[in-house]
C-alpha cells in the first residue's frame, strides 16, 4: 500500500526542514506502524495526513504560545511535555520541527515506550528525552523515584503540554493542569465536539485552574480538512 500522499510535494512544503527526518519516521510507520499495533490497519495509506501532517498542525500555535511564555519566563527556555505520546503523536513531530526545544515524551507502555526510543535514536533527534510514566508519576510533588533523573533539576512542572486522543476534558483537565508549571499551556489536537467537552468540563477546570479556552481551526495542508486546536492557560 502506498500513502496517497507520497508523490505530492506537500509534506516537504509543509514540513520545511524537518521533512527529512519525518520521512525516515513515515518509512518506518509504513513498514512497522500497523504490525506493531502503532497504527490501525487503515492508516497505512494515510500516514501523512493523518498523524504526520495532522500533528504538525499544532506547530505554529506552539511557536506563539512559546513566545509569550519567553517574555514571562525571564529568558528561560520553555520545556515541553507530550502527554500519552503512543507511536509519537504530536511528540515526536514536534520535537523534529522544533529541535532547539526540549521535548519529553510521557507513555507508560512500555511496547510503546521501546518504539519510541528506536523513532529518536533512528531519527537522529537530540532534544528529545522518552519518560515511561502515567502523567501522575511527573506531577511536579509526586514525581516517581524512577523517572526523577529524566526530568530537569527542580523540575516545576512543563511550560507547554501537549496531547492528542488522550482523554477528553473532564478527564484530560485533572491528568494535565498538575503537571503544567503556573501560567503553563495545554495545546491540544482535538476533534470537531471540544465545544461540548469544554462545557462538560466546566467544574474540572474551575478546579484546576483551566483559563481562557481558546478553540482555532488549524490548517493541516492545502486541499486537506483542517483539524482543531485548543489552547487552555493554567492560572
Ligand atoms: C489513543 S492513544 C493516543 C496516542 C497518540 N497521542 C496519538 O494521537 O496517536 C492514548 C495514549 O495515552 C496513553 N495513556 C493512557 N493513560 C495515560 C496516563 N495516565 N498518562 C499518560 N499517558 C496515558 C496510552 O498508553 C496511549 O498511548
């Protein structure tokens, strides 16, 4: 099966430089993705789109939230978590888009876990650390003896978290406003029902300190749908 997308120049379009690295991850998705049970077995010919372009989607909103959070932070470089990263989705296209951010891809199983130690190593990315964890065992106060050594020196929490097809918001909201540190970000992929999910969440994120949702149509490339993004400030 070959990706409907693999003769167009888009990917490299839209991917600039990390299209290169991201084709090595595509190659290996196409061979290893569906009988390692990284992705279905209807992916196959839309790696691209769906999960490659899909996740690069949240790239530009990244680099905004990242500036704002510079100007805060007194110059420090903003550090990022991806949450329930499974085959790398969005962790790993980011952290190929961004490579002077240092990325931490949070997964607890561990088959997934061996994948994505072999994506990083294979795909040469040096910004990107795999934490084996639930997202409970990196809040900051409760981080887990064994991933202590992984995360940053007095590690207060990540600036940014990002996610995609973890929870929805009522549960999402209590797994990653703990380990977002103070005026942190969630940016997440979300799908066309997140107006519904942000009002059933309403009580959650009184609790968690969730501001300013912001819901915004995300382009994922010409002549392709566009997906969404939602951006939550932590309190
Ligand atoms: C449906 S998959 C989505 C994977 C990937 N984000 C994607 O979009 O393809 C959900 C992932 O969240 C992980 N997960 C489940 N509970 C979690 C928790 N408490 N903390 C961190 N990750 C969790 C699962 O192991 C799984 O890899």
């Amino acid at each position: 099966m070959t990706d409907l997308l693999s003769s167009s120049p888009l990917p490299r379009e839209v991917l600039a430089e990390a299209y290169e690295p991201l084709a090595l991850f595509h190659a290996k998705l196409e061979k290893e993705g569906e009988p390692r049970g990284i992705i279905g077995p209807r992916d196959v010919d839309i790696i691209w789109e769906r999960h490659i372009l899909n996740s690069a989607a949240l790239v530009p909103f990244l680099w905004e939230e990242m500036e704002d959070l510079r100007s805060v932070k007194g110059g420090r470089e903003p550090i990022i978590g991806d949450i329930g990263s499974g085959g790398g989705f969005p962790g790993i296209i980011v952290a190929a888009c961004m490579p002077d951010v240092p990325v931490y891809l949070v997964e607890p199983m561990e088959r997934r876990v061996e994948w994505l130690h072999e994506v990083v190593a294979e795909l040469g990315l040096t910004n990107v650390t795999v934490v084996r964890a639930r997202a409970q065992e990196v809040t900051p106060g409760h981080v887990a003896g064994n991933v202590k050594s992984l995360l940053p020196r007095g590690f207060r929490g990540f600036d940014i978290a990002t996610c995609r097809a973890v929870a929805p918001m009522t549960k999402l909201t209590g797994m990653i406003f703990p380990l977002l540190a103070s005026g942190g970000k969630l940016v997440t992929l979300k799908g066309r029902s997140v107006e519904a999910e942000l009002e059933k969440a309403a009580k959650e994120m009184k609790k968690y300190g969730a501001v300013h949702p912001h819901v915004y149509e995300a382009p994922v490339g010409e002549g392709l749908e566009p997906t969404r993004v939602l951006v939550v400030n932590k309190k």
